[in-house]
C-alpha cells in the first residue's frame, strides 16, 4: 500500500519494527523482574507493575512509535471504520480480495457477508473431505490445549477451592468455535499463559513465593473482555 509513496523507506520501517518488537519484549521481562526488586515504595505497587508489565509496555511502545516516529509506517491491523468484516469483495461474487485481485479497481464493490457461505467450495467438491484430516488434528489440538490448560490451573499447590468444570468449559469452547466458524471469526480455546498469569495476579503468596490463597472471582474475565470488546468500537 505504500509503493505509490516516494518518501517510504521498507528499511526505516523494518527498522522500527525490529526496535518494537525487542523494545516492547525486554521491557516486559524487566518490568516483570520488579516485583522481586528494591524498586517502587512498596510491595503493593512493585505487584501492579509485574502484573501489568505487558500492558505498560505496549502503551509505551505505542506512544513512541506514534509520537517520535509518527513519518515512519509500520504494519497495523486494518480495522475498519465501521463495525464490519474486513475482507472487502471485488464483485458481487466475493471471491476475490480488494485490492489485491484488482488492482485497476479504483474501489471495492462492498464488504463479504457476516455468515461465510459454507456451500461455496469454490467449484472444488472435494475440499470438504480433504479438509476433514486437518479437522481431525485441529480438534486434538485444541482438546489437548484445553486440558493441558486446566490441569495447569487445578493444579493442588494453586489452593483452588470453587468446583471444577472441565466438561462445562469444553462444551462452551465447543459451541464458540461452531459460531466463529459461521461468521469467519477466530476460534475460542483455552490460553494457557494469560490463564496462568491471571491465577497469579489473582493470588496471595508468602515469603518463599508459594500461594496462600487466590482470590476466586468471574468479574475479572468480564471487565477483561468487556476491555476487549471496546477496542473494536
């Protein structure tokens, strides 16, 4: 998108993004560091800056990215302005992508419809039992990840004392990504890391490190994904 423009550099831009990506990941290991150190006034406040490490860092980035180097280009997601699919259409058909497919096309016909049309095998009947190996592999794939994920959160040194609900969480995983398949959406599983971090965030430990007690609560995970839902508006 930027081979029209005579001012754009690929190696100012591969440059920034390399000192972003190393930038953001050092500082995240560093700042999480801080709990265990002499920094900050207090434990309270040397926890915050651990558990949100990750956050501070991407804000900090961000700013320097869009404040110092505000010239520079570099890869962002493409959202669109309005609440819609991204995935804009050459014709009627919607098998090709804007602008790729047509490049002599000065704009787009119009944006793919929210369901995906599970019929339309682009004139491949096949694909549909092809495409049963990989959906083999991809339900142990995430089966195992959801699994792998709650042993790791019902693990005993945790101090978990609500119920378990394996099969409740797998069924839910399930009906999720039978949804998002329907309207081309990412799948839903099971995140082993922000799962375990958020059991440690949530936790109260003695001097040796070792969990005391976790403050078990579901309004976490709505305010966090409430936080996420807003991103797209």
């Amino acid at each position: 998108k930027h081979e029209n423009d005579p001012s754009y550099s690929y190696i100012a831009s591969a440059f920034l993004s390399c000192i972003l990506t190393f930038g953001t990941t050092a500082g995240a290991f560093k700042l999480r560091s801080m709990k265990h150190s002499r920094f900050l006034p207090n434990q309270t406040l040397r926890n915050i800056v651990c558990d949100f490490a990750v956050v501070l860092n991407l804000i900090f980035w961000t700013v320097i990215s869009k404040a110092g180097f505000s010239n520079v280009p570099t890869e962002t997601l493409n959202v669109p302005d309005t609440f819609a699919p991204t995935f804009e259409c050459c014709d009627a058909s919607c098998t090709t992508s804007f602008p790729n497919d047509c490049p002599g096309q000065d704009e787009a016909w119009g944006r793919r419809p929210w369901l995906v049309d599970l019929g339309d095998t682009g004139g491949k009947p096949w694909v549909p039992i092809f495409a049963a190996v990989p959906a083999i592999l991809a339900f142990i794939l995430i089966f195992l990840d959801n699994g792998i994920t709650w042993h790791l959160i019902q693990e005993p040194s945790n101090k978990l004392v609500h119920g378990r609900a394996f099969n409740y969480d797998t069924i839910i995983i399930g009906i999720m990504i039978a949804i998002n398949s329907l309207i081309g959406l990412p799948w839903l599983v099971a995140s082993t890391v922000p799962s375990i971090i958020h059991v440690q965030a949530m936790s109260d430990k003695d001097d040796k490190g070792k969990i005391v007690k976790v403050q078990e609560t579901r309004l976490t995970h709505i305010f966090i994904h409430l936080l996420v839902l807003a991103t797209v508006f």
